[in-house]
C-alpha cells in the first residue's frame, strides 16, 4: 500500500497497473497533478503501459477527455502506444490534445 504524502516505489506503481482497476488508475494519475518530477512522470507513464484490463483502459480513456492536460497528455501516449488512431482523433477534435502530443513518434 503506497502512503500518503510519500513517494511510490516502482514495485508499487507496477501493482496499482497490473491490478487495472477503475480507482487504481485513479491513484496513478493523482500522481500526476501538481509539481511533479521527470521521474515520476517516467514513471507513471511505465507503470500506466502495464494497464490491459478493459476497465483500466475505459478509466484511461476518461482521462484522455477529461483529465487535467498533463493527465490527458500521458493518456494520448498509452493509447499512441496501442495504435489507437481513431481515439486519438477524436480527442484532438474535442480540443483535448493537440496534434503533436497524438502523432508524433
């Protein structure tokens, strides 16, 4: 169980992922919000490429609309990373990300 106001462990971030629940995910991109550090950024975006579960990606997939915009960058990059073209389209549409975050390699 990772603590409050303490740093998560990799191992940690890895268990939140693999677990692909809605609220595990949650917690990830919690730690996205406020100052946060290149290297926690890296790792999150690791520990987010763990996620497979349908729920996982559904809650990733509310982020990349609805998240805060570095919550939304980092979903843009799981589903980059999946192929996912037509999701990715539609959130530049919306003005949830912009073009270079969707399709650069």
């Amino acid at each position: 169980m990772i603590q409050t106001g303490s740093a998560p462990t990799m191992s940690e971030l890895a268990n939140l992922a693999k677990s692909g629940r809605i609220k595990d995910v949650n917690i990830l991109m919690s730690y996205l919000e406020g100052n946060v550090s290149i290297v926690n950024c890296k790792m999150i975006d690791y520990a987010l490429g763990l996620i497979i579960s349908e729920e996982g990606r559904n809650q990733i997939k509310h982020y990349l609309f609805n998240g805060i915009q570095i919550q939304r960058n980092y979903a843009a990059l799981y589903f980059k990373r999946l192929g996912t073209v037509e999701l990715l389209k539609e959130a530049v549409k919306k003005g949830c990300i912009d073009e270079i975050i969707a399709y650069s390699r």
